[in-house]
C-alpha cells in the first residue's frame, strides 16, 4: 500500500499510540509516522502493519490545519 504526506493511519497492535500522520512519503519500504500518543516514529513497512484512517470531518482537518500553520508561522518569527 501507498502512503503519502499527510495520511492519517493507525497502527495495529499499538491502539495507545493513536493516531498518526504520514510525514512525507514511503521509501525503501520505512515511512515516518508522528503519532499523537508518541510522537514521530520511522517504520519498517514489512514489519509495521498500518491502517489508514478515513477523514470524516473536513471542517476539523481544516481547522486543524490552520492551526498548525499558525503555529509555524509564529515559530519562524520568535
């Protein structure tokens, strides 16, 4: 399976990670994934078993992406 930069999976086995966010793209067989539970992790797709996760609220991932981009913005001013 393809994962690309802003995915949001889980992963199976690990339920108290919760969920997480594809960070880039798939290569070599290893993503990295920042997990709200655990922060960023780099997994080995032939052993991690991912599952991706339907967006069920637009409006959430909007606002969550103004979020982080305001976040962003005033780190790089401070």
């Amino acid at each position: 399976m393809e994962y690309h930069h802003g995915d949001r999976v889980r992963i199976l086995g690990k339920p108290e990670w919760g969920p997480g966010f594809i960070q880039g793209t798939s290569r070599n067989g290893k993503v990295r994934v920042r997990f709200l539970g655990v922060g960023r992790k780099t997994l080995d797709l032939h052993h991690a078993k991912l599952m991706k996760v339907v967006w069920r609220d637009p409006e959430w991932l909007k606002q969550r992406a103004q979020n982080v981009w305001e976040k962003n913005q005033q780190a790089r001013f401070n």
